[in-house]
C-alpha cells in the first residue's frame, strides 16, 4: 500500500494563484480545508473499508460535525449556507483520500438531504434536515428498481396507495448507495399507474417504518465500504405528512436531483483523477530500472502528460457544470442547457478518470494488479462512474437530444 504523500494537488497547491485553475479563493479556502480533514480523518479507514465492505459510522458523523454536510442548506436548517460549487470542492478534496465514503457523501448530501431542502415544506425540513446535517442520520434516495435501470421513470413499478392517514408503499428498490446504513430514504413511487412517469410521488420514508425493510447488502468491485443495499417495502405504512410536495409531481422532483447529481459526481471523477497522477509521479520518481528512476523514459513521460492533460481539462469541465447548476431553480433542469451541459461534463470526467486509471496502473505494473495497492483501488471505482446516474450512453442520449431538439423517434 502506498502512503499518503501531498502530492501536486494537496494542501501545498494553496499556494497556486487562483488564476492557475480557475477556482475563486474563497473555493481553493474550502478545497483546501476538506482536503486536509480527508487526509487525517477519511483516508486512514479508506483501506478497512475496502478490505472489509466496512462502514465507519463514526467518521460519518466526523464529517457532519466538522461542518461538511449541508453546505447548500441555509443554517436556520442546521446547514452552513453556501452552495454547490462549495459542496462540489468538498467531494473533490474527499475523494483524493476516500472516494468510497465520498460517494456515500453524495448519496447522503446530495440525492437526500439537498433534495428535501429544495423540495420539502418547512415542517419537514424542520423534523429532518438538522439530523442529517450534523450526521447523526445518514440519508439515502430510493429511485432504481431491479429491471428497471435508465428507465427508472417509466419502468417503476413500486407503488404507493392512500390509506387514510397513510400512504402504503410496495415494492422493492436496489443499488441503493448507504441503503444498508440508512435512517432516512427518500422514496419515489407511483400514486397514479396509468400516468407512467408523470403519475411519481416521493416520499421520506424512515428506518422502523413498519414494512420497510433491508433485503440485502451488496458486494461491490468498488467503492467498498460505501454501503450498497436492496430496498423492500411491504404494505410500508408512510404518514401521508411525509409525501414530498404534492401527489405525481415527483418527476419534476428527479430530474432537476439529477442534473445536481450529475454536476456533483464530476469532482468525484476528478478528486480520484488528482490522486492517481499524485502517486504515478511519485512512483516514477522513485522506481528504479535499468539504473535510473522509470520516470527518466520517454514513454512513462508520455503517460504523465496525458493523465495530466486530462486532469486539467476535466477540472475546468468540472467547475463550469458546478457554477452551472448551482442557482438551478426548484423544479428546473431536466431540459435545456443545464440538462446538456450536466450530462456533458460527468460523460467526459467518467470517461478521462478511466483513461486517466488505466495509464496510471500502467505506470505502476505488476505492483498496480496487486489489490491491496492504492492505485488498484483507484482502478476498481472508475467504472461506475460510466453506470451511475445514467450511463455514458444516456448522457450522450441527452447531449444529443439538446442539441437536435428532440427530433422524433
């Protein structure tokens, strides 16, 4: 296993002026704060939990009280009251040290919690945004379905019947990231069948809620130690006080969480991109063959130079769908400009980190196919990142669909 070292893109790039990157300083101020929690706190389970598939419930509620949950949430919630460029730089600095957890951030921070914020009423922002700021509940969103992938609007087949005071929930959800850990769960189900994807309602649903229940923990390539779960709801009996706006008006609620999401898992990409080429440059500097550090050959100079580029070009891709989406209206995304450029920017920061992965191992050899290593680590997560929140092959669906509008099938 590789130590952790500071590298080109730890603490010590404070130094850089801001016009090197793009980033304003009160960002680099925040970047640079996650990143030196994350190498103290996060990266020294990082290891554990992929050994193990374990979840480190105490470094989650770290995070909360270190003040790295509910950036975008205003303090009158329990959050800090920034926005999401601010969270963006956050998961950026955590996944350089621990993108397993990083992801459960997202899951948490993100798909749950920010989506109650923007979409709750006050009464329920009250009852649940405080505990999941401060990381005392962990919160998860309940959206994909077995069979049902990247149409997960028109395939759902979970439903929700009012029962009086109640709505009753069936169905089953599954890859649900921190699904196996959660006290929260942002729910989406259809109240009208015969409307498809436009008859969804969301709802808070709670761990101890009668008939909700974990089927199972999933064992993942990746990511492990990020808790990945199957959902099951069987006659679950939600409050009715607990639905989410208004009865089939959850796709509105989808589709703008998703252009955040996309935008939110770009610094993921590229916080891991920063990381492997902070190890390959280590590594070429200090491996010997042939009498001299492997980085004197021409050929691990080219592999630099193109993890480099990619890095480079996948932070301003990064930023830009960041300060994008950030003033992104409730109920807005999901079309237009924003919908295109979210899915453009995790579409190329999925793909380069993946590039960026393989050189990198590359450069390692023999001793980055050994599993314990860092870089193998890093390896085994970028290819979720082409999975998650619509594949590859949807977000070029989307950029194209913008860019034709929308021409018939």
């Amino acid at each position: 296993m590789n130590v952790a070292s500071e590298g080109t893109y730890g603490s010590n790039s404070a130094t850089l002026p801001a016009s090197i990157d793009g980033m304003l300083p009160e960002h680099r101020e925040i970047l640079d704060a996650a990143d030196r929690f994350a190498k103290s706190a996060l990266y020294p389970v990082a290891q554990r939990m992929d050994d193990e598939e374990w979840w480190p419930a105490e470094t989650f509620r770290q995070i909360g009280e270190n003040g790295f949950f509910g950036l975008t949430v205003p303090e009158t919630f329990g959050g800090v009251g920034l926005g999401l460029v601010e969270a963006g730089a956050v998961m950026q600095a955590f996944s350089r040290w621990n993108h397993a957890l990083a992801l459960s951030c997202v899951a948490h921070d993100n798909l749950c919690l920010n989506n109650i914020y923007r979409n709750a009423n006050d009464d329920q922002r009250r009852r649940y945004l405080p505990e999941l700021c401060s990381g005392r509940a962990v919160g998860a969103l309940g959206l994909t379905e077995p069979g049902a992938g990247s149409d997960a609007l028109g395939s759902m087949r979970t439903t929700a019947k009012r029962d009086g005071d109640h709505y009753v929930l069936n169905g089953s959800k599954i890859y649900i990231t921190n699904g196996a850990v959660a006290d929260i769960v942002l729910v989406y189900a259809k109240t009208d069948i015969d409307r498809g994807a436009h008859g969804i309602s969301a709802f808070i649903v709670e761990k101890g809620m009668p008939g909700f229940s974990v089927a199972q923990k999933l064992t993942k390539m990746g990511y492990r130690g990020s808790q990945t779960a199957e959902l099951v709801f069987d006659d679950c009996r939600v409050p009715a006080e607990n639905l989410v706006g208004t009865e089939n008006t959850g796709v509105s609620i989808v589709m703008s969480g998703l252009d955040l999401e996309r935008a939110m898992i770009s610094p993921i990409c590229l916080g891991i991109a920063e990381r492997a080429l902070d190890l390959s440059v280590e590594y070429a500097q200090t491996r010997k063959q042939f009498g001299k550090p492997i980085g004197a050959f021409q050929m691990v100079q080219s592999l630099l130079a193109e993890i480099y580029v990619d890095v480079e070009t996948m932070r301003s891709f990064t930023y830009r769908g960041l300060a994008a989406a950030a003033p992104l209206e409730i109920g807005g995304g999901g079309r237009g400009d924003i919908h295109k450029l979210t899915a453009a920017s995790v579409l190329f920061a999925a793909e380069a980190v993946n590039r960026v992965l393989d050189k990198a191992v590359q450069i390692h050899g023999g001793s980055g196919y050994i599993w314990e290593n860092e870089i193998n680590r890093l390896f085994r997560s970028t290819k979720l990142l082409e999975i998650g929140a619509g594949t590859s092959e949807v977000r070029k669906m989307i950029i194209a669909g913008e860019l034709l509008g929308r021409l018939p099938a």
